[in-house]
C-alpha cells in the first residue's frame, strides 16, 4: 500500500547513517548462519528408525508425524504424503470408536492441514481451502477443538488476500474466545496477528499495530521466540507503511536479534524491507546516489521473492529518487512499471500514485498532452478509490452490526436458559415436599434391606478375596518352583565353575530381572501384552543360556493387534513355554524350535505355543512318572484364574494341549492353544 505524497522530501536525524550502515552488516552476517547440529541429529535418528522394514504402522505415523517438524520443506511434502497414505490404509481395517481409530484420524487431519499449509504457500488457495476444511471436519468427529481453532486461524489468512474480511474476522474471534477459554497464549497471538493482518488490508494502521503489538506480549509470555520476530517484523512493516522509517530499523532490528537467539537466517521480506528503509532515508536527506541502489536492490529481491503486491510502490520510490535528480526519463521509466504492476495486482493506490507521478514528469517535460490525460485519468482513479473506501467502510458496518447481533442473540439465550432453569427449580422444590413422606417410609424398609444385603454380600466378598489370594499365591509359586530356581542356581554355579564369570553375571542379571518382573506382575490382574511379551522374551534367554542354546525360538504378533493396548493375565503362557522347555527333549535330539504366537479372533484374543519336540506321553508312561505331570496343574491353575477374570465370559474361554502326532505320524512335539477375551486398554 502506498499512501506518502508523491515525491514528498523531508530532513532526517544525521545519525541514522551511521545506525543504517551498522544494521545492514549485521543482517549480512546473519544470513552466513547455518543449522544446528542437535537438529540434524534428530533429523538423522528419525530417518534411521523409518529405514527399519518391519517398524508397525503405528510408529510409522508417529515417526513421519515427527518428520515434518525437521525436515526441509520439499521433504515434508513427501513424508505429509506418506503419512496421509498410512494412515486412511489402517483406518479401513480399524474398528470404529477405538483408540486406535481415534489415533489414526488424529495423523489424517494434521496431514490435511499440512497439505493446506503447503498449497497456500504455493499461491494455491482454493486448493489449500479444501485440506484446511477436510481437516476441520475429522477433528470435529474426534473433538480436537484446540486444532479447530489453529485453522480457523490459517483460513482467514486465505480469506483475508481474498478481501473477504468480515468473515475472516468472525473466524479470527471465535478462534480467540477458545483461545482464551483455555489459556493458550500461543494461540492468542495467532489470533491477534490475523486480526492485524486485517486492519493492515483496510488501511487501519493504529489499529493494525495495536494487535500486532497485542499478538508480541502474548508470544513473549510462552517465549516463543520465532513468533516473537515475526511480530515485530509485521510492526516494523506498518510503521514502513507510515512513513516512520526510524521506527522501522528499529523492530526490525529487534526481529533479527531474536532470530539470532534461535539460530534462524533473517527472511527474504526483512532484507527487501531493510533496503527499502535506508533508500528513504537518504531520499528524505536528499542524498539520492545514496538511495537509488537500496531501491534498485529492494526491487531485485521483491521479484526473487515473487512479491508483486510490493514492487509497484518500489518502483514508485525509485521514480520519486530519479525525479529528484532530475533524470525524468528514468523516473519515467519507473512510473509505467509502477503503473502495469498497480494493475496487475488490482491496487487502486499504487496506480493513483503512479498517474500522479507520470502526470507531473510529463508535466516538467513539457508533454502537456500526455500530462492532460494523467490528469484525467487520476480524476477518475481519484474517484474509483473514494468507492472502495465506502464499500470497505460498508462491509465493515455491516461486519459489526451482524456481530452486535450475534452476541444478542447469544445473551438472549442464556437469558432463556436461566430463566428455564430457574421454573425447573421451583418445580422441584414443589415436588420434593410431596416426596419427603414417601421416601420416609421407604428409607425404613430399604434400611432394613441393605443391612442383610449387605451381611451376605460381606461374606461372600470375604470367600472371594480369600479364593483370589490363594490363586495368586499357587499362580506366584507355580511360576518360582523350586525346581526352575534349582535349575537357575545350578546353571550359574555351573559357569562359575568353568571360571566363565561373564556368562554367570549375564544369567544372574537376568534372573534377578525377572524375578523382579515376576513380583511386580503377581499384584496386578492385567498387563499389556507388549509387558508379558517383554517378560516372556527375559524367560526365553534365561532358558537359552541355562540349557546351552539347544532351542531357539520366535514370536509371531498378529498385524491387526497393537501390543500396547491389549490387555492379558500376567504370566499366561509362562507356564506352558516352562513345560515345553523342560519336557520337549531338545536336548536329546535335533535342535529345538517354539513359536510363541497371538492374533485375534473377533472379539476374542488367541495364543499359542508351538514346539517340535517329543511331545507328549502316553497315559501309561504318565503314570510311572507322575513327577512329569506338570502341564495338568499348569491347565488347572490357568483355567481357576479364568474363571476369576472372566466370569462373565467362560463359556468363551478355553485350553487345547494336542499332541501333534496324534493328527500326523510325522510330525512331533506340542501345540497349546488357549483363548481369552479380547480386552483393549
């Protein structure tokens, strides 16, 4: 916006060249800064963790989701993609209203409001507004008001340099009432910047930089040192637009000291800027040798930047320089590129500006014909100006009277509501006397009830405990029996022994673990399958090196279950991996192999332990040998804590043991299978 009279000359602070000159060198020496280094570390590690091929989708997500906030911007272009891909395949297989749905929606709506970050970027605002609304409306399906509220805020950006300013502002200000519902300074301070951002398009200046100074107090309470200098880079620019240019080194000057704090260069907008101030300066000196290569500089970098809203007023202010030295066919020159950019971009002042100035050249010059018609036509951009400020002045009456509205509208209703709530309390004040005798004589009855309900239920509550307790107690001694720690002290004093102090300290710092893990879990009726997974794995090693790795074993986690949240008994499968190891007879024939595997089954959750070892005796043999009878107590034990945990479900509950030579002659070992409920944390 250009709104100083043309070719308007005034005296300046002497001083001001020595401060100018200072600044510039220091906004070079920024611009030699370079990244930092804990941040290409992070970059690094998260790019390592995506290389990995058999990572879950659900760490996928959150690593690209991480991604984004390090990556260079071409990068996070692809990995917004990816992450969007990821995250609507897993949303076609998840059940609706879980957590883990929830999860999913949650990465698919910041992937669409970082597709509408990037097409607004790329002057594609139509396309932007289609992401920025897709995104909205999956965050109002998982209530994320607080990310709501952010794009609100993106929105009005796009609909304010489309000049739809009333309903960039209602969006600005409901954004802002959340804002400050929940204390978020941040977001207070997005909110004041659009609504500067506003003023600044309708010419209000003071109230521009109000906001905008609104919008810095706020970011300084989070130190949010990056918004912080964005603010008083967008003040620095007003006070340009008001011809204050000394206020103008000086925020801008803040804004590159704050950038220097955080290790961020100086942008493209600040330099263009910058130069822009020290060309008028000298031009108000009338050093216009001095300027002209500041203006000449600005407006190099206004087209690098693709800045076309600014180069008409640049190329004013070069013509002002060259009209002041009277090198009117320059000046000239610049007054028609002014002019064609003033048109290209629909800015009345600019073009208002640029007649002004061709008519007094053409004027000086002596080309009267051409100064009639740039007089003519500035009558009729004179007139066309005086329109758009009725029409602004218009639209932001109407503005305020359809707000005014809203906010009666608002307190009529609360006013209806009280006055509803007020009738509702009468109501039952007449009614809770009418009630007072009957609920007299039913406390009496109810008294008398719950004193013999309560009696039995005491009982029973005190043989359940005492059921539970000591099916804990068999759960905690069937798991430290005296013949696994037997075995563990006898393999450690084995090594010790051998003099292998290495491998006797790897073994007792993994049976002092689980023994831990074992404690821990015996007070709790449920883990996370990622925790009996953990402990289950600690167990296997223990087993590898106390038999001398004469087994191996797997685990095989079905794709539609999230470790984390599946909830299971603690220690489960423990004892039928104990008998499998023990009883499968590896060390007497080939190398043995268990598959420990869980999937899920609708509603129901499966597992199973898989070996092929010598499998199971027949009832003769159990007979002379009762001492190998362990897999019955460990089916006994198991199936008392399922009826305990799912009472209301056993009929769904069960254990299979088969003896995989029963259904094929050359096959050998044991497949346990037991099912459970599936249960979501």
């Amino acid at each position: 916006m250009y709104s100083a009279p043309f070719f308007s000359v005034t005296k300046y602070h002497a001083s001001i060249d020595a401060v100018a000159h200072r600044l510039f060198f220091l906004l070079a020496f920024l611009l030699s800064g370079h990244a930092a280094f804990s941040q290409q570390k992070q970059l690094d590690s998260l790019k390592s963790i995506l290389k990995k091929g058999n990572i879950h989708d659900t760490t996928r997500l959150n690593t690209l989701y991480e991604l984004i906030g390090y990556a260079p911007q071409a990068d996070c272009f692809i990995y917004n993609k990816e992450m969007i891909r990821t995250a609507q395949k897993n949303l076609k297989q998840a059940k609706t209203r879980t957590p883990l749905q929830k999860r999913l929606l949650f990465f698919l709506a910041q992937g669409y409001y970082n597709e509408g970050v990037f097409y607004t970027e790329k002057a594609m605002s139509d396309s932007g507004m289609i992401f920025y609304r897709k995104s909205m409306e999956i965050n109002r399906m998982i209530e994320n008001y607080d990310d709501i509220a952010y794009t609100e805020v993106e929105i009005s950006k796009i609909l304010t340099n489309q000049g739809n300013y009333p309903e960039a502002m209602e969006l600005l200000y409901k954004a802002l009432m959340h804002f400050e519902k929940i204390n978020d300074q941040e977001g207070m301070g997005d909110a004041y910047k659009g609504i500067g951002r506003v003023y600044n398009k309708q010419g209000n200046n003071d109230k521009s930089l109000n906001a905008f100074f609104k919008a810095y107090r706020h970011y300084e309470k989070v130190d949010q040192k990056s918004e912080m200098a964005s603010a008083l880079f967008s003040i620095a620019v007003i006070y340009s637009i008001m011809n204050k240019y000394r206020e103008t080194i000086i925020y801008i000057r803040k804004s590159i000291a704050l950038q220097n704090q955080i290790g961020e260069l100086a942008q493209e907008r600040e330099q263009e800027l910058l130069n822009v101030s020290l060309g008028l300066m000298y031009s108000r000196k009338m050093q216009m040798d001095s300027a002209i290569p500041f203006f000449e500089k600005s407006i190099d970098m206004a087209k690098q930047s693709n800045n076309l809203v600014a180069l008409g007023d640049r190329y004013l202010h070069l013509a002002d320089a060259y009209n002041g030295k009277k090198q009117y066919k320059k000046a000239l020159e610049c007054c028609k590129k002014a002019l064609s950019a003033g048109r290209e971009n629909h800015n009345l002042e600019v073009e208002q500006s640029a007649v002004d100035g061709l008519y007094k050249i053409y004027k000086n010059t002596g080309n009267y014909k051409s100064a009639l018609e740039m007089h003519e036509l500035n009558i009729q951009l004179m007139d066309s100006v005086r329109h758009e400020e009725d029409k602004k002045q218009i639209i932001e009456k109407q503005f305020k009277y359809e707000y005014e509205k809203k906010a009666l509208i608002a307190k009529a209703n609360e006013e209806k509501k009280l006055n509803e709530l007020k009738l509702a309390a009468k109501l039952k004040n007449t009614r809770k006397n009418q009630w007072i005798i009957v609920l007299c004589f039913a406390f009496v009855l109810l008294a008398t009830g719950s004193c013999f309900l309560y009696n039995n239920y005491r009982q029973k509550h005190v043989i359940q405990t005492q059921k539970t307790n000591l099916l804990k107690q068999q759960l905690l001694l069937s798991q430290m029996n005296p013949h696994f720690i037997f075995n563990s002290l006898n393999a450690i004093q084995n090594f010790v022994i051998k003099q292998d102090s290495m491998q006797a300290g790897i073994y007792l710092s993994q049976f002092a673990s689980m023994m831990r893990m074992i404690l821990d879990f015996s007070r709790k009726d449920y883990i996370s399958l990622e925790s009996e997974l953990n402990f289950l794995n600690h167990y296997m090693e223990l087993q590898q090196l106390r038999t001398g790795h004469t087994f191996s074993y797997s685990f095989d986690i079905g794709k539609d279950l999230e470790p984390d949240l599946v909830l299971v008994p603690p220690m489960l499968t423990q004892p039928f991996l104990e008998n499998a190891v023990e009883h499968g007879g590896f060390r007497q024939s080939k190398k043995g192999n268990i598959l420990i595997r869980f999937y899920r089954d609708n509603d129901l959750l499966v597992g199973v332990i898989d070996d092929n070892g010598v499998g199971l005796k027949s009832p003769a043999e159990q007979k002379h040998h009762p001492e190998k009878r362990y897999e019955s107590l460990a089916t006994r034990i198991t199936l008392e804590r399922m009826e305990t945990l799912y009472a209301d479900r056993m009929d769904e509950c069960r254990i299979v043991i088969e003896n995989k030579k029963d259904s094929d002659p050359n096959a050998s070992g044991v497949k346990v299978t037991f099912v459970i409920p599936y249960k979501e944390a």
